[in-house]
C-alpha cells in the first residue's frame, strides 16, 4: 500500500478553518488528523466537538480523530455526529478496550488504538485482530512539535512483526515528531500513515511539504 499522510490540525491556523481545509483539501495528503485532548489524560486542552464540526463543514477528505482523554465511551456516538471517520482510543484510558472498539465499529467508523512510548508491543496482541489501526505514539502525547523518541523507530518495526506473525492488515499509524527528513526512515521500518502537525503547518509551504511527505 502506498502510505498515507495525515497532517494533524492541531497545529493549523484555527483563526481561518475554512482556508487551511482548502488547503488540505487541494493538497496530496489522504486524512486530516484531529486531536482531542481533555487535560486530564493529557497535560493539555485542545479542541472539542463544535470544531470538529466545523472542519467536518469543509473537509473532503476523512477525519481521523484521536481521543487523548479519559472515559472516551462516553463520546463514542458524538464524535461519529461530528464527523469523526476514524476514531483512535488510547490503550491506557481504556479499562475495557474490546468493548470500547466494538462501540466505534457499531457506529460505522474505523476504530484504531494509540499506545503511549512506554507501552510495550506485546500488550496489544489481544487487541490487533479487532481494529484497523494502531496509533504508535513517538512522543508523549499532549503537545505537537516535540521531538521524536529515537527507540520509536525499533518499535515500528517489532510491531510490524507482530502484525505479520498474526497475519493481519492492521495499518501503523506515526503521531509525533514525524519531519520530511525523518520520514523515510519510519516507512521503511514499517509504516503505513504518517502524522505531522509542526512538519506541515509550521513550513513555509505546507501544500509543497505535504507533497515531500508523499513522494518520499
Ligand atoms: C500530540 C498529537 C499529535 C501532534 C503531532 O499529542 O497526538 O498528533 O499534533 O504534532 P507534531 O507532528 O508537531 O509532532
Ligand atoms: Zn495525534
């Protein structure tokens, strides 16, 4: 498969939703990645379900959304309303993980599951058959523009075993420090969508930067 690319909002210019969703829109990328984040789970407050909302007015492409809260269950059907396409739970938020990503697959989305750095590989194999994608964190979650821990990369790859191993499609989803220079280097090792907020938003360029993260 050819990977995707999925420029995370969070760093966009949300003074002017409507012109970076024409810029995305017109751009070579695939998803848009949409993070929520409650300051409980993370250090940090994002955005809620009205900008959601208001991006879903404008995008023509899927929205990718990645719950970084707690008790996400209680939101599953919300965020199907908003507009969510994709909807990503954080392993270490969920007490009951199976039943939270049969809720999202019940409601028609693709359900995918983030895991924190510090979580090994092996703590998903129950979960891998069930869903479409893992979100491997390469950095703790809570602020974009942070730099990417280098032993991510070895984990990429072990989870690409694992994936093979069990004989699965599931994809492998890069969220955190992902840059043009460093990207190859995670495709390589396994990747099949690649995150990038600062990568995009914060270039000269991001319709050009988004096409280097295509092409690379
Ligand atoms: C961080 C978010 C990321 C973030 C990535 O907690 O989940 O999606 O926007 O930002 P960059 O690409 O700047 O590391
Ligand atoms: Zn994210």
């Amino acid at each position: 498969m050819e990977h995707l690319i999925a420029p995370s909002i969070l760093s966009c210019d949300f003074a002017n939703i409507e012109s970076e969703c024409n810029m995305l829109n017109s751009s070579k990328c695939d998803w848009y990645h949409v993070d929520i984040m409650d300051g409980v789970f993370v250090p940090n407050i994002s955005i809620g379900l009205p900008i959601v909302e208001a991006f879903k007015r404008y995008a023509t492409k899927p929205l990718d959304v990645h719950l970084m809260m707690v008790n996400p269950d209680r939101y599953v059907k919300e965020f199907k309303a908003a507009g969510a396409d994709n909807l990503t739970v954080h392993y270490e938020a969920c007490t009951h993980l199976h039943r939270t990503v049969d809720a999202i697959k019940s409601e028609g989305m693709k359900a995918g599951v983030a895991i924190n750095p510090h979580v090994p590989i092996e703590n998903l194999s129950c979960i891998l058959p069930h869903v479409e994608l893992i979100c491997l964190m390469t950095i703790n979650p809570g602020f974009g523009g942070q730099k990417l821990i280098p032993e991510m990369i070895g984990k990429i790859s072990d989870l690409k075993q694992l994936i093979n191993k069990l004989g699965l499609n599931t994809k492998i989803e890069i969220d955190g420090g992902v840059t043009v220079d460093n990207a190859r280097t995670m495709l390589d090792a396994g990747a099949d969508i690649l995150v990038a907020g600062s990568a995009v938003f914060k270039s000269a360029n991001p319709m050009a930067t988004i096409q280097k993260l295509k092409s690379v």
